[in-house]
C-alpha cells in the first residue's frame, strides 16, 4: 500500500477466533450516560476554556503574529473562525444538555 495514497485495507471472509471475541453484554444505559458525561463533560469545559482565551486575546492589546493586523481583533479571518468555533461549542453543550 506504500505509495498508493490508501490508508485502507479491506477483508472479507476473515475468521476470528471466538478467544478473541469480546463476551457479556454492553452496559445498561444509564451506565452508559455516566460514562458519556465523564468523558464529555472535560472536553466541554476544555473548549470553554480556550474559547475564553481566545476571546480574552481579541479584547486586549495583544499583538497578533501577523504584521499587517495593530489587533488580533482587526483579522476578519480570525473573527471568523472565532464565531465558527463558538457556535460549534454551543452546539456541543446544547447536544449534552438534551
């Protein structure tokens, strides 16, 4: 597959060992809930917390890295993504919170 460009590879017909199968049934649904929100809840509060980075830098004077900008707050490309970002982290909560 070297040099093809696919990073996939496709089996039909495969047998697996029954040792190699997984046994037992999966967990009844509020266990299920509790593990979604343990592994949610710190990825939303993550990204809350950069957000309010980023928000903090367009509010100061910091510079941005690129010369043509006084402001980060002045580049229409990062007000854009800003907004991109916000509206996919209100997404995210409001999916968590139904």
């Amino acid at each position: 597959m070297r040099g093809t460009g696919s990073q996939r590879l496709v089996a039909d017909g495969l047998l697996v060992p029954v040792h190699r199968v997984a046994q037992g049934d999966p967990p009844a649904p509020p266990v299920q809930l509790f593990l979604g929100l343990c592994v949610l809840a710190p990825v939303v509060g993550a990204a809350q917390s950069a957000l309010d980075v980023v928000q903090d830098m367009f509010e100061s004077d910091c510079k941005p890295f690129m010369p043509s900008y006084t402001h980060l707050s002045d580049s229409p490309g990062k007000r854009e993504n800003l907004t991109a970002v916000e509206h996919a982290q209100l997404r995210t909560s409001l999916a968590g919170a139904a």
